[in-house]
C-alpha cells in the first residue's frame, strides 16, 4: 500500500502538504528548515491570512470546500508536487473520515488510527488495554455517586460539555439536549469520571526512523469558562446558576516537574506498544496524551490526540525538551520534517508512511 503510494514519486523532491487550520504555519516552518517544499491546501476566505506568510509556502492550492481534498483533480496537483499529507488536528473534522481514510496520497502518521479516535469508546479502551490509567467511565444505566464529565458527540474543543452529580441529573439534561436538536446521538455520548486535579496536556514524537519516543513538550490548556470561573465567588455563582463551559480558546506552555516525566514517559511508551500491537506498524510521530495529574502526582489520561496538537504551536522554536535531544530549534513541524529526511536517507519511507 505504502510503496504504491510513492509510485512515480522523485523522493528527491518530496513536498510537505497540509490544510491551512490548526498548526499549518508550524509545519510549513518546519519543512523549509529541513529543505522541503511546501504546499497548503486553503479555502478562499483564508487565503488572504495565509498569503502573508508565502516565504513559507510554495505552493497554495485553493479549494471551495475542505472535503474537496479527497477530488481527482486536487490529488493529481497533490501527487504532481510529489507530495506528502501530515494530518493535524482540524483534518479529519474538516475533510471527513471517509477522505483521510481514502486519499490516495502517502500521510505522515497511522491512518488507521483516525477511526478509532472519532469514536470515544474505542479510544478509551485503547488507553485501557495499553496498561495506561484512565478515569471510569459510566453508562447511562449505572449509578453515579461522585462528579462525571458528560462528553457530547461532536463537540468542538469540548464545548458544551457539562459536569453532573447522579444519573438522573445527566438523564434529564441529555433528554432536554436532544429535544432542543443540540445532540443527535445520544448513544454516543461519554461520560467519565470527573478529576480532581490539573490537566495537562503531554506531547510526545514516535520516531520509526530512530526507533525511539521523545517527550516533545506539554501544555494546559486555558478553557472557557472554567478557566475564568475562579475569578468569581462559588456563592455568587451559585445564584445566577452558571456552570462551567470547557472550550478551549488557548494554550499556556508547561513545564512538568521533572520527577512526573518517568511516568509520562512511561505512558507514552505503553501507548505506542499497544498501537504497534493492534494497529501496526503503530503510531508514528506525534500524539498527545490528555490527562489530571492529582495532588499524589498520579496521572489518569482522560483522552488521547493521535496526531499533532494545537498546543505544540507553543514551541515553534522548540521545547525545553526538543532542545534535550537535540540541541537545536525543534518544533515537532520540523521534527516531522526532520524523520522523514532520515527515512529518505535511510530507505525507510515504509515505516513512516501510511
Ligand atoms: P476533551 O475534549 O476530552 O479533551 O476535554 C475537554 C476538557 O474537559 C479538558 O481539557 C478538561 O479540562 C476537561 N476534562 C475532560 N475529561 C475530564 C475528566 N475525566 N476529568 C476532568 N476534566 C476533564
């Protein structure tokens, strides 16, 4: 599959393509320092924003809408500029899972990991059966006698997400969801144990080339308006019945103590394994790990990302760790950029390529 992807390719002159959303302008930065081209694939009304950094871009190829990517025409000009696609964040939300899953052009990463992280059970058990700690997570018929976290289908950067206290509470509140059309599919629905604790997020770089995991950085994420909530008295709050919202409008860079990297690492190992396990050849290059670390400095991971996050943005320049390996500017854009030039030089584009 792999190989004939690059059929007909000059891997001399392979171009970096992604969407213009989300870490673009990081991947495209990286890719020029590594020497490659570069190719953003952007819809009209983002075309002027992204115009202003053309010194990083050599190539825009404008599109009407995202799903368009997966068109005969946009993949002949994508495989004309022998390109490769790195899937971030915002891909399979924008292009759809029958896109990122089909398109005919080599992706820097596991395509196969994409349907299990659109399905929130599927992700939590992969966690589980990796051998990695996550929060309990209830069905609908079970009791609840502490705070869950009810996690809606679809939510974007976890907006609408609400904490309840007992199963009738969450029944009712979904119930009135559905009805005012907010929540097609109940069914889908997660809900998790609340953490008490600090979420962070960790970055981690899977390296097939150099068979190697690499803390890449770490993040918290600031979240409206839970983040902003604590400016205000509980009793007042209390009055006005306002609940927390989790959207995410931000992230603010972290660096962990020291003696919780081991078991993030750890983690992060754990994780890969189970991936090269049940989904081979496993994750390659970057991922996040979601998680509360909670006042005995045990982590529980509530939620996983298997490609790079928004929050990696943060160290375009690099990360203290990034800096620990390799003593250079290296933003995980460049990092990826940076395993696919050993695996040219190393003949191995079939371990990073999907
Ligand atoms: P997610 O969409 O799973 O990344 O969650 C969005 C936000 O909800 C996170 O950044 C956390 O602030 C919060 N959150 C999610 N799951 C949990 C959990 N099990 N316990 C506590 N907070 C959570």
């Amino acid at each position: 599959m792999v190989l004939e992807l690059v059929e007909g390719y000059d891997l001399d002159k392979l171009t970096i393509a992604t969407l213009a959303s989300h870490s673009s302008l990081q991947i495209a930065h990286g890719a020029k320092k590594e020497g490659f081209s570069t190719l953003l694939v952007v819809t009209e009304d983002r075309f002027g924003f992204y115009m202003q950094f053309k010194h990083l871009v050599d190539s825009f190829l404008l599109v009407r809408r995202w799903s368009d990517l997966c068109s005969r025409e946009v993949v002949e000009v994508l495989r004309e500029h022998n390109s490769v696609f790195v899937p971030h964040g915002s891909f399979i939300e924008y292009v759809g899972m029958d896109c990122a899953t089909s398109l005919n052009v080599p992706i820097f990463g596991l395509r196969s990991l994409f349907p299990v992280e659109a399905d929130q059970h599927a992700k939590m058990e992969l966690l589980r059966s990796a051998g990695i700690p996550t929060p309990t997570v209830y069905s609908l018929n079970t009791e609840i006698d502490s705070l869950a976290i009810v996690k809606l289908p679809g939510a974007k950067g976890g907006r609408g997400y609400f904490i309840a206290s007992s199963r009738q509470e969450i029944t009712e509140r979904l119930r009135a969801l559905a009805n005012s059309g907010l929540v097609s599919d109940v069914s889908n629905v997660i809900i998790q144990e609340y953490l008490i604790g600090v979420a962070a997020y960790f970055h981690y770089f899977n390296s097939p080339v150099l068979e190697r995991l690499e803390i890449t950085g770490a993040d918290i994420r600031y979240e409206s308006d839970v983040d902003g909530l604590r400016r205000v008295p509980v009793e007042k709050l209390k009055k006005i019945g306002v609940e927390p919202s989790f959207t995410v409008v931000g992230n603010i860079p972290v660096v962990l103590r020291e003696s919780l990297l081991s078991t993030v690492y750890d983690y992060g190992e754990k994780f890969v394994n189970k991936t090269k396990e049940v989904l081979p050849p496993g994750l390659v290059g970057p991922f996040c790990l979601e998680g509360v670390i909670d006042r005995d400095a045990n982590i529980k991971i509530f939620e996983f990302s298997g490609r790079i996050v928004a929050g990696t943005n943060l160290y375009i320049d690099g990360s203290p760790y990034t800096y620990l390996y390799w003593d250079e500017p290296m933003s995980v854009g460049r990092r990826i950029a940076r395993e696919i030039r050993l695996a040219i030089e190393r003949n191995r584009l079939d371990r990073v390529f999907t």
